[in-house]
C-alpha cells in the first residue's frame, strides 16, 4: 500500500460516510417530520397496505387489515360473492348511496316489498369489519326470515310503502 492508495481511500470514504450520512437524515426526516404535516399525512393515508403475499385469502386479508382509514367490502349476488376489495371509509356513504338507488330502481322494477342493499358487519369488540353490498328483492315473509334476525350488523334496505 502507497501513501496515494491510503490518501484516495480515506477520500473515498470520506465521500461515503457524506452520501450514508444524508440518507440518514432523510429516512430521520420521512419517518418523523413527515407524519406531522397533514397533506403529507392523508395522501399516505390514502394509499392502500403494501401486501407482500399475493396468494393471501379474503378472510385473512380482512383480519389483518386493521387500519382505521380503510374497510373491506365485497359485491354479492345471487350467485355467490362477484367482487371484493378495500376501500377509504370516507366513501362508505357514496357508494352505499350508489346501491341505494339501484335499490329503488328494483323496487319499482319487481315489486318486491324490500330490497336489501348492504350490511355493515361487525366483530365481537364492535369494530367494523366488512361492508357487504347486495341487491336483492324480498318479499315481507322472507325479509322477517332472513333479515330480522341478524344481529351484530347493520342493515341497508328500501321497503315498498304500505
């Protein structure tokens, strides 16, 4: 080893320790400055849970998804579930609206006494644990039968007026 050799590796080194030591200022930064500015705070709120296992089952995924800005939600009908996913909970409302019209739509359309158009399903400790969108005419007997007696839900339907 020369005397050059040692001078160029402790410039070099000099030079890395510089480039580590602003990385390290900057993950300081985005992980403790960041969250306290609320734009930055609600455009990362609004980003969906990076999820490394693809094969993950709807069920586990609902049980590990205990963030407070999403929910799940999934689509049925009378064939069985057709779609699921997650949503912000601050468009709960729109898209529950969105049934609901559709919903009075097939009222008018059947005739039916009540169609069902989603269901807020809760845990045991009272959290919001899905959202269930449907939209299925009823007649009174089978609303009593298959509505009525749920419980730990809320319930989203439209009744023909008597």
């Amino acid at each position: 080893m020369t005397p050059e050799l040692l001078d160029e590796a402790v410039v070099a080194l000099a030079i890395l320790t510089g480039y580590l030591l602003i990385l390290c200022v900057g993950c300081l930064i985005a992980d403790y400055v960041f969250p306290h500015i609320p734009i930055i705070q609600r455009f990362l709120d609004s980003l969906p849970d990076w999820d490394e296992e693809e094969d993950l089952t709807f069920e586990r995924r609902c049980r590990a998804m205990n963030d407070p800005y999403w929910v799940q939600w999934s689509h049925w009908t009378d064939q069985g579930m057709v779609e699921f996913g997650q949503m912000p909970r601050k468009k709960m409302q729109e898209n529950l609206q969105r049934f609901e019209v559709e919903a009075r739509k097939l009222l008018a359309e059947t005739g039916a006494d009540h169609v069902l158009y989603g269901r807020k399903l809760y845990d045991d400790d009272g959290e919001l644990d899905e959202l269930r969108f449907y939209l299925f005419p009823m007649t009174d007997e089978e609303f009593e039968k298959e509505v009525v007696p749920l419980n730990g839900q809320q319930v989203y339907a439209v009744h023909k007026m008597k």
